[in-house]
C-alpha cells in the first residue's frame, strides 16, 4: 500500500500529450511514395529515384529495403533504366538528360510544385524578373530556378533583398517553395515590396495547403505544452520550420527527432504537456513510436487538438497510370 503524500509535497503535476491534427504526410507526399511502391510491383526492383523521394530517413530505408535505389544524379542510372523523379521537382534540364539516356522516367514531382513550375514558366515568358523566396540549395528551389534561369534570382529572407537588382521595376513578381514559414516569407514579402513597390504577387498562394496546416497546428500546440516535439529529418525544409514557428509561437522548448529514441530524457524535466506532431513527409508509425516512448514515462493521456480537416488526395503520375491501366 502506498502512503498518501505529506500534505506539504506538492501534487504530482499531470502529464499529458497534445497530439497536432493534421499532422504527418501530406497529398504530394503519399502520391511520392506510393509511386515508388508500385514502379517496384510492377516492373520488380531496382526502381532508381533521382534524390530522396521525400525527405525523410525512414521512408528512404524502408523503400531501399523493398529495391529502390537512390541516386544523385541522372548519369548515375544505367541506360534504359526507370526512375522516379521525386516529390521536389526537378528543372527541365533533368528531364533532358534522362531522354538522352533512354531512360523511363517516372515524374513524382508534387502538383503544387509543378503549379510554382508554371508560374515561372509564364512570367517569364512575359519577361517579368521572379524573386523566389527560398532557401538556396533546396532540391525544389533548384527544380524551380531550372525553368527560368535567365528570370529567376533567389531570395533567402529579408536579408537578402537589400542586395538585390532587376532590370525594369515596373515587372518584378515574387514565388516562392511551397514549404516555407509563413510568416517568415510575408516579411521578406514585405521588405521586397518596400524595395519594389510595383512588386506583382503569384495568383494563389505558393506555400502548399500541407505546410500552412502543419504550421497552423503546432501553434495551437505552443500556446499549451511546456515541450513540442516534431517528428521529421534534418533536410526536411517543412519540419524544421515547424520547430521554428513553434518557438515563435511561445513554446518554451521545441526539438526535431527522426525516432523516439533521439528524444533526450532531460528534454521531460519539469515538462507537464508535451505537444507532438510530424512533418509532411514523417511517417504516422514514427509519431507511434514517440507516443509509445512517452507513454512508458508516464505521458499517457492524449489529447487530439484539430485545427483543419484535410481531404485532398493526388492521382499517381501519368506514365505510371498508363502502365497500371
Ligand atoms: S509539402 Fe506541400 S508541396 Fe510538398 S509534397 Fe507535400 S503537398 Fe506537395
């Protein structure tokens, strides 16, 4: 029998988990990885895919496992291959290095990034200068830059735009990666339209329903836990935002952990509730994982916090369509 506590020991405080909805893959996600799933059914293993179909160690290992390979570079397929051209997109170039090779290619590429592709495309073919807010050296914003080299300047934050120069600023439009902060991206958009007050903006908005609902989540989250957690890789641009607005939002703490096991026990000192969610291209079994690990040091009571409901699916590419068919 346990002695109840001297009246003068504090009461243990509660411990709970608020679990983000929606959370985890998004629409361009699921159809990515699913693409790489069924080339493997159909045409057996290897699969090559150009890039990390999604940004996420788990879901590259498990399809590794099931025959994928993963390269860097086109030259790396052997001729007359298949590949899968991954969620991110790739700049025309890519595609024209595959036709010479005589490879089939699969194209994977996310349809909210392919909609960023043809914004491009169109203003510049009406000569316009693009300022794309994102962050050099992402996989997307190269695929993006790909399609209008000679239009295309990349702008990294409001730092950046100081610097900045175009040739007629009655014609300047600004895109931007669809995985970006929210509001990170509308201050660089504000300080561009300081610099360039005929600054022209895309017709809808580039940062893609998945990342705007991530993001509304984990806010909700910071307002309540004493802790956040986002489950999702280090190169995955859309999660390691999420850490950032959580911080942003008043969390006290906020950590990225690819599994349960890289969360740090110390981490739990004085935390009462922990927030939890993933990034889109995180896996729900490795949000299991961590609700498992919590649970087992007394993080037992989870409570779902709903900020949206999302319905949006994506059909498979359509050369695999074909196939299929
Ligand atoms: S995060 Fe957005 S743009 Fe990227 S794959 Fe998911 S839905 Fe598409």
């Amino acid at each position: 029998m346990t002695n109840p506590p001297a009246a003068s020991e504090p009461a243990a405080r509660p411990r709970r988990v608020l679990l983000a909805s929606p959370r985890g893959w998004c629409a361009g996600v699921d159809r990515a990885v699913l693409t790489v799933e069924k080339a493997l059914e159909q045409y057996g293993p290897p699969i090559y895919v150009r890039h990390e179909i999604v940004h996420n160690k788990h879901v590259v290992r498990t399809l590794q496992d099931k025959g994928a390979v993963f390269v860097e570079r086109t030259d790396e397929v052997p001729e007359g291959a298949i590949v899968v051209l991954s969620a991110h997109g790739v700049a025309p170039t890519v595609h024209a290095e595959a036709a010479e090779r005589g490879l089939a290619t699969i194209d994977a590429t996310c349809p909210l990034v392919t909609k960023v592709h043809r914004e491009a495309v169109r203003y510049a073919r009406e000569d316009y200068d693009i300022l794309l807010i994102g962050h050099e050296g992402h996989e997307e914003v190269i695929g993006t830059s790909g399609e209008a080299p000679d239009h295309i300047t990349v702008v990294d934050g409001p730092d950046d735009v100081a610097g900045l120069s175009v040739r007629d600023e009655s014609k300047v439009v600004w895109l931007s990666q669809t995985t970006l902060s929210v509001d990170e991206t509308m201050e660089t958009v504000d300080a561009l339209k300081e610099r360039f007050p005929n600054l022209a903006s895309p017709p809808s908005d580039d940062i893609c329903y998945a990342t705007q609902n991530r993001q509304t989540a984990v806010k909700k989250l910071a307002e309540d836990a004493d802790l956040v957690i986002v489950v999702g890789s280090r190169n995955s641009s859309n999660s390691v935002r999420m850490v950032e607005v959580a911080l942003d939002a008043g969390a006290p703490a906020a950590h990225l952990v690819d599994f349960a096991h890289e969360i740090d026990e110390a981490w739990l000192d004085g935390v009462s509730t922990v927030g939890l969610t993933s990034g889109a291209s995180a896996p729900d079994v490795l949000v299991d994982g961590v609700l498992r690990w919590l649970a087992e040091r007394g993080y037992d009571e989870v409570e779902t916090v709903t900020t949206a409901d999302e319905s949006i699916v994506f059909a498979l590419p359509h050369e695999l369509r074909r196939q299929l068919r």
